[in-house]
C-alpha cells in the first residue's frame, strides 16, 4: 500500500512555508515507505535468526511513522488527513 500526496492548502506565493509543508508531508510519506517495506520483510522472513529483526525493524518503521503523522499535524499540516492510500 502506497499514498499520493495530494495538493494541499498552502497559498504558493510564500514558498518558503510551502516547502516546510512539503518536506513534512514527504518525511511522512518516505517513514510510510519505510514501514510497508518492514512489513513486507516480516512477511517474508524464513530464518528463524532474522525473526526477531524483522519485528524490531517492524515496530521502528511504525514508531518512525506514527512520529512523523504526530509532528505533521502538530505543524498545522491539513493535507495529513487527505492522503490518497492506494495499492500497488
């Protein structure tokens, strides 16, 4: 599962703002990538010695994500509630 990062409500011309917003947004989106990846992996594993990374890479990847979805909307980034999840 994926996610689009749709416009969002910032006025373009104070860019500055804007690229704050969209760095956000996308630290957001790269710890989302992060997670499905770990997900997968654990999914995956077949080595008894690998098990328990996988679930410590698993349970990072998701702290990482719900930190990044935190700060977002701590940021006053509106557009967090209107990303496009999307399979793949």
């Amino acid at each position: 599962m994926r996610f689009r990062i749709p416009d969002f409500p910032y006025n373009h011309q104070d860019s500055e703002e804007y690229s704050a917003g969209y760095d956000i947004l996308m630290d957001v989106k790269n710890a989302h990538d992060e997670w499905v990846n770990a997900q997968n992996l654990f999914n995956n594993v077949s080595d008894p010695e690998l098990v328990d990374y996988a679930i410590y890479n698993l349970e990072a990847a998701k702290k990482k994500y719900m930190y990044m979805l935190k700060q977002a909307k701590m940021n006053g980034i509106e557009a967090i509630n209107n990303l496009y999840y999307y399979s793949e």
